[in-house]
C-alpha cells in the first residue's frame, strides 16, 4: 500500500511528531513537497504532504494561519511538515490552533531532519508499493494465463474475480451475458445489458464506469476485439475503485480475452469459408457432397429439419448475423450464417432458438428501410433448392407488405387476396375498370354492381338479376353495355377472371372519381 502520514510518523529515522490531526494519519501520502510560499496552493495537485520553514509565513498571526491552513486543506493537501528550530524555536500556537480546527494533520519536524530525508523516505515507499503491485500484477498475468490455457473464459472469470475480490461477467455480442464468477454474479450483469449495448456503439477498445451510490457495487465495462464494432465485452464488479495491481490484472484479463476473441474471428472466417461451399453444393443438388464438407461443424444441422431464412436490409450487415448467431450458441444450436452481397442466407435448426429469435426480432432504429425476411417451410438438404425459392417467395411479399417478416408457411395456408394489395395490382385494377366507374357516375346504369353480381354467381342469370332487384333482360342489357365499353368479350374466361380480381382488390366503396 502507498505511504500514509501514520507509516511516516512511526518511521524511527524521521523522529517525526504528531502535533494535530491524530485521527487522519491514515490518508495516502502521494509526494512531499518543500514550499516556503505565503500561498504554494497553485502548485498543489492534492495528497501532498507539504513541509515548510516558515520563512515567509506570519506563523504567529491567527488570521493569517487560518487562511492558510484553510487553502491547504481545500486544496488536498494532506498533511504540514513544520521545521522547528530554524525560523521557530517551536510550533507558533497560531498555526498549530488553526490546524486543529480545520482539522488538518500537523507533523513537527526536528532540525536534524532534514526535509531530503522525508521526501526520500516517501519516495522510496511509493517506488516499493509500485514494485509489490507490478509484482502482483505479473503473477496475476501468469495465474489468468494459465486458468484461459485450461478452462477457457470461464476458468479467467473465476481467477479474475478473485483477484479483484469482486465478481466478473463476459457478453457476446448480442449482449447476453454467457458467463459469470461467482455463479450468482450473472444476475447482477444481466441488469447492464443496456449499458453493454451503449458500449458496443463505440470504436474499440472502450470502457465506462457505471453504479453509484445507488448500487452496491462499483462496475467497469470493457469492450473486447480489435475490429470495428466490438464482438463481446467484460464487466468486473468491486466495492471500490480499482488499486494498482487489480487495475493490471483487469488489464490482463481484456488482452487475453481479445486475444481469443480475435482468435474466434479467424475461426469463425473460415468456418464462414466452409459454410459458404455447403450452401453452395446444396443449392447445386448435391446433398452427399454438401455433407462431406460439412463434418461435424455443421453435420448435425444437416440431420434435422431445418429453415432457410433469407433477409435483405441494413441490418443484415451485423446486427442479424450477431442476433442469430448468439441466439444458437446459447442454445447449442448449429447455424449456417452466410453473406450474399446485399442478403443474408441463413439455416437454421426448424423451432430451434434462431428461428424464434429472428420471429420475436424488434427493428433496430438503423433498419431504414425495413430489414426483410423471408422463411422457408421445413426443409432438407435435398430439398434446399425448394426453400430457397420460398424463402425468396415470401422474402418478396415481407418487402411488399411492409412487414419484418413473413413464413412461407403463412402464403400457403392463407388466401391470394391479401396480395392484391399491391399498389401495381391496385393500378391495374382501377386503370381496367375506371371506363365502368364514368359510365356509372352519369347516372346512366350500375354496371359495376350488376358485374360485380354477374361474376360472384358464376354467370348465372337469374340469381344474379335476384340479387340485384332487376329483370334479367335488364341485366343481360348491362353486361352487353360492359363488353362494349371495355371492348373485352365475357366469355372469355381470362377477362372474367382479370375482371373479377380487379373487383376484389377494389371494393364496393372504393370507387375513383
């Protein structure tokens, strides 16, 4: 531990007394510093202990001692270093009452003590209390070496906790916590996975400190990883600012845990690598193939039903593949994340924890436009191909609809109708039956009513005059009058059937005018 005033004023060579301030001998010294100024405070930097002569000073004027002592002490000086027997025979009451009331710790100095011998001898404890922390620190450095060489991460957490006599969590990249020393600590990180995402907006390497009085811990943030966004992050939880060797253990701790990070960002490169080349071979129809390259990394995936998902937009870049990615590894999932220029194919285990992470996904406030993504049904190595053009299917309606995503699953199941909301459709539709809407709007007939009736009866004419309240000469005269208006033939089953779509995608109400 760095020199205090009490280990200064029990060290036999100095012979120093304590005159005034007993119960504050415990404060750090950080230097001592010689000044006969009237005001040495512009000079100060705070934890100093200040030693002076007297020479300048009114040493026996109370005023003056106040304002003196005053200014020292809010100015952080630590302590007063008197020489008696210089320019006083003894300590001037003034200075020594004014130290008492403000409460600052006065050291009587001998003459035969010469200043040299205490700022040597503070010196020489700061140096030694350094030497014992970079001590500290390199054991520290070798002990959480060799717990990351033989227990990973996890066995680093543990050692590290230790060493600061606090707790330790790692994140991924999502910002889930993934692991903690002690066990109980994970809930505690859990609570800062806000601030962990903060973080992971900053250029690495970074950190903060969060907590406060409010808290009961003290907590350092530290981004891992070299590259620009970082891919984890540590937090290390304590009672108190960090001491010198805690701060190189910690320091030790974020280099060897960048370290393996980098050294997952290679692997996981060329794992990417041989993903890639799977894909591929399934997407060619060679499924055998697709397996023999896949192995054990991605065998298992290969071996059940699986969906493959297939998104475009901004956050397709990062936020995704790290979304899904983590989601898996949490779970013990394999996935097959692969970059397609401005698209992102994915297979993942069908029901697995990707898949519904990607379905609870909330947009980011950075996907503009909307990130789509479009999912497969259930599917197999044989059948990739199949899914692919599903997930393309219903990637295509996602993007129409406005929506983050849609299953293929939901196209078939449902009705054709939802698609003609397209604005194309409705262009269409208005464009074909506009000529019918002017008619109508002279008052001269309702033929889009009665062909609206004509068309849902199946060209019957009797149900359809009924429904409309109309002879059915009446209504064969309407339908005639439609032909001709838009010189198409109702016979022809095409035209009834372009017709009859541009009716539903305008309904009743949605008359242009």
């Amino acid at each position: 531990m760095p020199p205090t005033l009490a280990s200064l004023a029990h060290h036999s060579a100095l012979r120093l007394t304590v005159r005034a301030g007993q119960d504050k001998l415990d404060v750090p010294v950080r230097w001592a510093h010689v000044s006969e100024l009237t005001d040495p405070v512009p000079y100060m930097e705070g934890g100093e202990l200040l030693l002076t002569t007297a020479l300048t000073l009114d040493a026996e004027n109370p005023q003056a001692m106040t304002r003196y002592v005053r200014r020292l002490v809010d100015a952080g000086v630590v302590g007063l270093g008197f020489a008696v027997g210089v320019n006083y025979d003894d300590l001037p009451a003034a200075l020594l009452d004014a130290a008492e009331s403000e409460g600052l710790p006065l050291l009587e100095v001998p003459r035969r003590t010469p200043f040299l011998a205490i700022t040597k001898a503070v010196s020489a404890a700061i140096a030694a209390d350094q030497y014992r922390a970079v001590t500290a620190g390199f054991a520290a450095q070798r002990e959480l070496t060799r717990q990351a060489l033989s227990d990973g991460p996890e066995g680093l957490l543990t050692a590290l906790a230790a060493q600061l006599d606090g707790w330790a969590a790692l994140y991924d990249a999502s910002g889930a916590v993934v692991a903690a020393a002690p066990e109980w600590a994970a809930r505690r990180a859990a609570r800062l996975t806000a601030d962990v995402e903060k973080l992971r907006d900053r250029p690495p390497p970074a950190s903060v400190v969060v907590g406060g009085p409010d808290h009961d811990d003290r907590v350092e943030l530290h981004s891992l990883g070299t590259g620009r966004r970082p891919r984890s992050a540590l937090a290390v939880g304590t009672a108190g600012a960090l001491g010198t060797a805690e701060r190189y253990a910690l320091h030790s701790a974020v280099a060897l845990l960048t370290l393996t990070t980098e050294r997952s960002r290679s692997l996981h490169a060329a794992e990417q690598r041989i993903g890639t080349a799977v894909l591929r071979m399934l997407l060619a129809g060679e499924p055998e193939h697709a397996r023999t390259v896949a192995g054990d990394l991605y065998g298992s995936l290969l071996d059940a039903p699986f969906r493959l998902l297939l998104a475009e937009g901004p956050a397709t870049n990062d936020t995704l593949p790290e979304l899904l990615e983590s989601a898996a590894a949490r779970a013990g999932e394999s996935i097959l994340v692969v970059p397609d220029g401005d698209r992102l194919v994915v297979l993942a285990a069908d029901g697995g924890a990707a898949t519904a992470a990607c379905a609870d996904r909330e947009p980011g406030p950075d996907d503009d436009p909307l990130t789509a993504i479009g999912v497969s049904a259930p599917a197999g190595p044989i059948t990739v191909p199949t899914a692919y053009k599903q997930a393309e299917q219903a990637l295509s309606v996602a993007r129409r609809r406005g929506r983050p995503l849609v299953e293929h699953d939901q196209l078939a199941a449902g009705s054709v109708l939802p698609l003609l909301a397209d604005d194309a459709v409705r262009a269409f539709a208005d464009g074909l039956l506009r000529p019918l809407h002017d008619h109508d709007a002279t008052g001269r007939g309702d033929l889009v009513a009665s062909l609206r009736a004509w068309l849902s009866h199946h060209g019957q004419w009797d149900a359809a005059a009924a429904d409309l309240g109309v002879h059915r000469h009446t209504l064969r005269y309407r339908m005639r009058r439609v032909e001709e208006i838009l010189t198409r033939s109702l016979d022809d089953p095409d035209v009834r059937m372009e017709l009859w779509l541009a009716l539903k995608a305008t309904p009743p109400d949605d008359h242009p005018r």
